[in-house]
C-alpha cells in the first residue's frame, strides 16, 4: 500500500511492557492496578497510545528501572513521567 508505515514491535523489551502496562492500569477494569489508575480517572496522553511515541519520549527503560507518575494523581505524559530505580 502506497504511503503506509510499517513498524517492527518488539513484544519482550523492558519499555514495551512499561507501555503495555500503563495502558492496561488506564483502561482495563479486569486489571488488578486498574482501581488506583483508571477507576480514579488517571489515563495517558494521546501520543502515546502509539508504542513508537512512547519511546521517542520516554527513551528505552532502563535496567532495573520502573516507569513512575512525578504527580501520582496526574496523568501519563512526559512532563509526569520518569524511570526511576
């Protein structure tokens, strides 16, 4: 198809599964996090409901490191967001 983007995503990296699982914090109510996410409004800004946009802001997780709100009650955006250990 003429124009389209074709994006590899690899599934097992430490930032996709930090990305996968903000995601599911924000919008599963099945998710055992979701009470202290979703359920109390705390959602995650729209450019990164793509994974790609995610880790053109954030970077690749580091080792050992986890994805942490700056404001626990605010939302999932890069001026909230940082790894921390």
């Amino acid at each position: 198809m003429v124009g389209e983007i074709t994006q590899t995503i690899n599934a097992t990296t430490p930032g996709y599964t930090s990305w996968y699982d903000m995601k599911q914090r924000c919008n599963n109510p099945d998710n055992k996090s979701y009470d202290r996410y979703g359920g109390l409004g705390i959602t995650y800004c729209e450019h990164w409901s793509l994974f790609h946009h995610f880790i053109e802001d954030m970077g690749e997780r580091p080792e050992g490191s986890t994805l942490e709100l700056i404001n626990p009650n605010g939302n999932y955006e890069l001026s909230n967001c940082r790894w921390i250990k």
